[in-house]
C-alpha cells in the first residue's frame, strides 16, 4: 500500500481548491486490521444506490466539473488522448496535479448520515510513458520493445513510466496492451510486443510488474508504483482483415490459445484490471460476452480482480446504447467507460436496479470489485490528496535523465538490421548527410498516443523539450567520432558525403485511423532519395519508421543497409547508438516481414521475406538478393475513400496551408475542427466555420468524372451563403440545403455531373458567415448516369 500519513487541514490547502475536509481526514474509512472482505462489506452496507452505481461510471475529464464530481462521486475519471486538464490538453505538468486536488478533493467531501465518503481515482493512457505530458520521456511503442526481448528492461520502464504519472497525481494507468496482432492491417497492431503469444506473455507480465510492483513486495503499488491493467480482453489483434474493432470468429479454444494466452502471465503478476475489448467474438460483442468476461476471465483463467470497459464500448452491444446496457454489467463488466454521456447512463443504471432488471447482489459485487482495488491502492487507509503523495510534484522526475538513459537504451536495443552490405557501424570520421522529413521529427518518431491520440500533425520540436530527434544523436555521435553531419531533408548538398542516412516511414495515427486495406508501403519520399543517392555513387542507409512490418522491397534493394526502427520515441540518440556501432545491433523481429504486396494477412514463415526472430548482427554481410518491387495495390490509382474513420487517405490534402483535416487552424474568423464521436471515437470532425473561411479537400492527380458522397451533419444552420466548388467548376450556392438539414442528424450529400460541370479532384466548401458542420465522412464514387444530386 501506499505510504500515505495523514495531514491536517492546513496543511492540505491548495490555492484555488478546499481543503481535505477536517470530518474527513481525522477518520479514517476502516482500521487496517479489519479484513479486506469485512471492510468492504461494511462500506457497501452503508452507501446508497446512487452512490454505488457512481462507482461504476467513468467519465473523462472534459465532459464534467469538480461540482459534478462533488455532486455524482464517481469511482473513477479519465483523460482521453485529447483530453486535458481545464481543457488544455497540451498543460504542463503542475496543471495535471492541481486538477487531481480538484477532482480528489471534490470526491471527498463529507456524506450526510453514515454514508461512507469513498475517493475518486484517475486513470490514463499512458502506453509508451507518460505521453500526454510534456517533457514525459516517450518510450519505444510496443513493437519496438518486443523486438529487444528484455523483460528486465520492460520491467523498468514500467517503473519509470509509473513514478512520471505519479509525479501528475494520477492513479491508474490502462496499460500494457498485451494484443497478439495477428494481421498487421490493423491500426493498433504497433500497440502488440508479437505475433507470437509466446512472445507477448513474458513481456506484458514484466510491465505489470514494473507499474505495479512485484507480488511479494512491500511495497507493491505503494511509492513509485500505479494500477495497471491488461488490455483489451480478447482477440482485440485477430479481427478479420485486420479492422479495429470488428469481428474475431472461429473455434473459441483455438482463438483462445492465440489471443488469450498473454493474459494468465499478467494475471500470475497481479495486474489488478482489465480492460474489455471492442472486438466481437464470433457476432458477439465482448463488452456484454458474458461467457468471456465472467466464464473465462474469472472462471478459467481465475481472474479476480476488476473489468473495466473501453470507451463506449458498451453501446456497441447488442440492443444497448451508450446511456442503456445493463447486458455489461450482467455480463461481467464492473465500470463503464462513458466519456461524455456519464448523466444519463448512471439514471439509467439507477432504474434498472431498482426495477431489478440489474440485481442487487450483482451491484454489489461490481462495487466491491471498485472499493477492494482502491483498498489495495492505499486509497481507503487515510485521505490524502494527490499533491501530498510519494513523487507528486517533483517535476524533475518528469523526463529525468536517468529515465531517458532507459528510454535510448531501448531505442538501440529495439532496432532490427534488415540488411547490410558493409556500411553498416558507421565508420569514425565519416562525412555523413543525413536525410528525409523525419529524421528531425520527434512527434513521427513518437508516432500515436504523444501528447494527443492521432500525434504527429502540429507537433513540432518545439512540443518535445529534453527530446531528442534521430537527427540530433546521429549529429552528436558522428561528430564525437571526429566526423561530420549535416541535415539535408531533401537530400542535397554540396561536398559529396561518405555515407547518407535516410530516415523515413509512416505518419502517426491510432487505433482505427491507421486502418489499412494492404501493406504496401506508398510514400516515395525515402524511395527517391534512397535511388539519388544510388544513382550518385553515395552508399545508403535506410532508416524505416513504422508501427507494422510493411512492403518496402523497393526501398530495400535502393539501400545498402536496412534498420526496421519502428516508433523510437523520443531519444533519437539510441538509434546513433547503433548505427555507429557504440551498441551491437541486437533487435530481433516480433513479426513477420511481408515478402509481397497484397491484401492479406501474414503470420509465420510461409510467404515471409524475414520470419519472426529474425535480425543480422554487423557480422553478417550476406547479401540479399534483388527483391520483386511488383506491388499491385500501389497500381490502382488514386484513393477513393478521401476521408473515413477520422483519417484522410494518402495524398489527400486539406487546407494546404494549413495542414491535416484533424488539425485545421484558422485566424480569427477562419476555421477551426476539433475531433468528434460518430461511430467511433473521433471517427468525425465537427467544423467550425467564420466569415469567408473555407474548407478544401484536394488530391493531386486524382480520377475525374467520380462524384462524392459526403456523410455531414449540420450543427448550426449557415448565418450566411455557403458554396461547394468543384474541381475547375463554378461554386454552386448550397446555402439553402444545409439550413433545411440543420438538426436532422446524419444526411448524405449526393454531388455528380448533374449539377456540377466539372468532377475534379478538388471540393471546398466556402462559408460567408459563421456555420457548423460535423463531417463523418468523404468518398469519391463512380455513379450511374443520370444520378442527381441530393443534400
């Protein structure tokens, strides 16, 4: 348990915040010699059916207040990957920690009667450290850390990852995520150490241990430790066609054996929560499966701890919406996880136990389940705010030196050789041009889950202080060397160089976002340099930045060594590291590499062009044979699918100057978006427009003669014209449609030939006045003759 003392009233105040009210800290809820059961039973005893159903409610912190919380009492709250305190979801840390007081200090304030006051805790993603903060050092993503097999090094970033969020007063991390990605399509696949159970178990039971602390110990999840949780249970890495959160089917005991294998490791380590899965198991969504949730989970695998949802996961099941779903809570989940629709689930909830379509008995348990994990937590021994506790505000332990010595280390560790012709360490004194867009990047290093979901977009340098980017460790190592470097993104230059490091790969994304229907990899930027300096007799080397193996033979017969750097993170230096040979190239593949182009799955050897465990050391210099670049998707023309599940498609912009569809700015009076939930979790965007702003979607060297079907929904009905021009074609006043659709939910706006005169690759939307619009989604469509258009 926690290491907590109790403080007086003055002691505890807190500018802007009350007190740990006096009626409150002078008694604690139960003697710590009372049983856990007994102490739990007694509290249970005592709360009133409103405020046992508010233990099980999880909001996020942008959706209510600290009156709301004093108000509610809700067992637990999240941030999301956009979300932060008072709304600033780039705050420094010491805002992180005053919203703790707030939120804590809110929970705790005294009950009427004998109703126990039971607080409130906080949970967080931080996946790969404690991203959502700035200057937190970012870890290598999962796939990175499978390639090192080091349970030992997992083990200790998880330490330092828990002391970073305990330094914010937050109590509860949702990690690891011990998905076996099984078709690497899937957005989320970099979140999974494997493909190979075997591999994923070990690992993730080591990051348990490192977040919580050892069974055994003292001092397990007392100072320097947090909650952890297993996620996403089960079969979250094995939908079919790799889509986030679909379908899972085929024979339950093998799907077991893949999927659900990890899981007794982090068990057997103690994790004390589980996250639910999106997923469905053979048609049956797993956030109300009872037989998974409670006929495995506990029955099987012996689970006794507490099941907590994923982001409005319950409202996907079956016949439930997000404010209805007893078949959760029935099923075997114990919270939900409802962002923002917390008011009317709770009512709900409230209802159906005393309807009794919710028993009172299974209320009760879930509850305990709530008050046992804050009992072992520390949280129910004295009350002390989250400012007083063991690493609250020593912010020097945010991003500390010696936390950013384990994060490079398993940046060099992580990095896997490919191939190598003998360029490869870099030798000492070279001339070394360094090139491509993300060599100096940190956020496309980071990829997702830094400091907002998707990263990347407007992250600069700037965002990341202490960081280091692959460009400024290979500068400062090749020059240690006696050597020199010098950043060319472009590749030009003017002495020609002894060697060239060309640093590319993909943009960050999440979850759903970074869906792909194959895994060819389309950006030429790494391609054309890798092939000028070829052409120019300056050896190569590749370094690929991704958060999946993908097909790049392309890219590999350009280069003259190969390194699969997945997403490093922020300590650019481990990847020097390696590459000028301080630190053996050690990283052994945790998937399958993909040896063609096309759409399906690969797990194992069978159609790999390197199987898992595979990774040259700098010895080996065999060659590699010149590789089939034939790559039939890349073939197929421009995109059709120009916006769907809250991403644009390749080579889709919007508002050139100013960046993304997920990161549009404007001046005062432009325009501005902000993500928002449709189907998904921001698998939409709500647009707001000023006077004279636009919003223009573009691909060059797109198809004409294909219309478009938008999915949009208008919030506020336009204050002032609105035109959609076309390609080349006239604006067409659209003015009156979207005032008739305002609040009539989703509609579909139908635009071919009939009333437009040029189907372009062009659309933007020009409003004259303030206006709202929420976008699901564009599409490009080859329509049957005749079709009009509709709004």
């Amino acid at each position: 348990m926690k290491a907590f003392w109790l403080v007086s009233a003055a002691a505890v105040a807190l500018a802007g915040c009350n007190t740990v009210p006096a009626e409150v800290e002078s008694t604690p809820v139960a003697s710590a010699s009372t049983s856990e059961d007994a102490r739990v039973a007694d509290l249970v005893s005592r709360m009133s059916l409103e405020r046992k159903v508010a233990q099980l409610i999880q909001p996020q912190i942008n959706s209510f207040t600290p009156e709301d919380m004093r108000r509610y009492r809700f067992g637990s709250y999240l941030n999301g990957g956009n979300g932060g305190p008072y709304g600033d979801e780039y705050a420094e840390a010491s805002e992180w920690l005053r919203y703790a007081d707030e939120m804590y200090l809110a929970s705790v304030e005294p009950m009427e009667g004998d109703e126990p006051v039971i607080p409130t805790m906080w949970g967080t993603d931080a996946v790969h450290g404690h991203t959502n903060i700035i200057r937190a050092t970012i870890f290598p993503h999962n796939i990175g850390l499978g390639a090192t097999r080091d349970a030992d090094l997992i083990r200790r970033i998880g330490a330092a990852t828990a002391v970073e969020i305990e330094v914010t007063g937050i109590d509860w991390n949702f990690s690891p995520t011990v998905a076996v990605a099984r078709d690497d399509r899937w957005g989320r696949t970099y979140e999974s150490y494997s493909e190979d159970p075997a591999i994923v178990a070990p690992l993730g039971a080591a990051l348990v241990e490192g977040l919580q602390g050892r069974k055994g110990d003292a001092n397990r999840l007392g100072a320097g430790h947090v909650i952890a949780t297993a996620k996403h249970f089960f079969g979250d890495g094995g939908t079919d066609q790799g889509v986030d959160q679909g379908d899972v089917n085929g024979d339950i005991e093998a799907l077991k054996a893949v999927h659900a294998a990890p899981y007794p490791a982090t068990i057997a380590a103690g994790v004390e929560t589980i996250m639910a899965s999106f997923n469905s198991i053979n048609g049956r969504k797993m956030h109300g499966n009872k037989d998974m949730l409670t006929d495995v989970l506990r029955g099987e695998l012996g689970f006794e701890g507490l099941v907590v949802g994923d982001w409005n996961g319950h409202g996907q099941v079956k016949g439930c919406t997000n404010t209805d779903c007893p078949q959760s809570l029935l099923a075997g989940l114990d919270i939900y996880m409802v962002p923002d629709d917390w008011k009317g689930l709770l009512e709900t909830l409230v209802s159906q136990v005393e309807d009794g379509t919710i028993p009172m008995a299974k209320l009760d348990e879930a509850v305990s389940r709530v008050l046992r994990l804050k009992m072992r937590a520390g949280l129910l021994d004295e009350f002390v705010k989250p400012s007083d506790r063991p690493n609250a505000g020593n912010y020097d332990l945010i991003g500390s030196p010696e936390h950013r010595a384990i994060a490079r280390e398993a940046v060099a560790k992580s990095q896997v050789l490919l191939k190598n012709n003998g360029v490869l360490p870099l030798k000492e004194g070279a001339s070394v041009l360094v090139a491509g867009g993300a060599a100096d990047d940190i956020a496309q290093a980071a990829g997702g889950w830094t400091l907002t979901w998707q990263g990347g977009g407007d992250l600069d340098n700037s965002y990341f202080p202490g960081a280091t980017s692959i460009w400024s460790g290979l500068k400062t190592a090749v020059e240690e060397s006696g050597g020199s470097a010098t950043l060319s993104a472009d590749g030009s230059y003017s002495d020609k160089p002894d060697v060239a490091i060309v640093v590319f790969g993909e943009e960050p994304y999440a979850e759903f976002a970074g869906d792909r229907k194959h895994l060819g990899f389309t950006d030429e930027e790494g391609l054309e340099l890798l092939r000028k300096f070829k052409s120019e007799g300056v050896p190569t080397v590749a370094v690929f930045l991704s958060g999946r193996p993908m097909w790049v033979n392309r890219e590999l017969n350009a280069a003259d060594a190969f390194v699969a750097s997945w997403l490093p993170g922020g300590e650019g230096a481990g990847i020097a590291d390696v590459l000028t040979g301080a630190m053996p190239a050690t990283g052994k593949l945790g998937f399958s590499w993909p040896a063609t182009c096309d759409y399906g799955p690969l797990n194992g050897p069978e159609g790999a062009l390197f199987t898992v465990g595979y990774g040259r050391s700098f010895n080996d210099l065999s060659p590699l044979p010149t590789l089939d670049e034939n790559c039939a998707p890349l073939q197929q023309g421009a995109a059709k699918d120009w916006y769907v599940n809250g991403r644009l498609a390749d080579g889709v912009l919007a508002n050139t100057a100013t960046g993304k569809l997920d990161n549009l700015r404007g001046e005062a009076g432009g325009i501005f978006s902000i993500g928002l939930d449709r189907n998904a979790q921001e698998d939409a965007r709500a647009i707001s427009f000023g006077p004279g702003a636009y919003l223009e979607l573009a691909q060059g060297g797109g198809d004409d003669g294909y219309g478009y079907r938008v999915i949009y929904e208008v919030q506020t009905r336009p204050s002032a014209a609105v035109h959609l021009k076309v390609g080349a074609g006239e604006p067409l006043d659209i003015t009156q449609q979207l005032s008739v659709a305002e609040g009539k939910g989703y509609r579909e706006m139908i635009i071919t030939d009939a009333c437009v005169a040029d189907l372009g690759p062009s659309l933007t939307f020009t409003s004259q006045g303030p206006f709202k619009i929420n976008i699901g989604s564009v599409v490009r469509e080859e329509f049957a003759d005749g079709t009009d258009c509709s709004f």
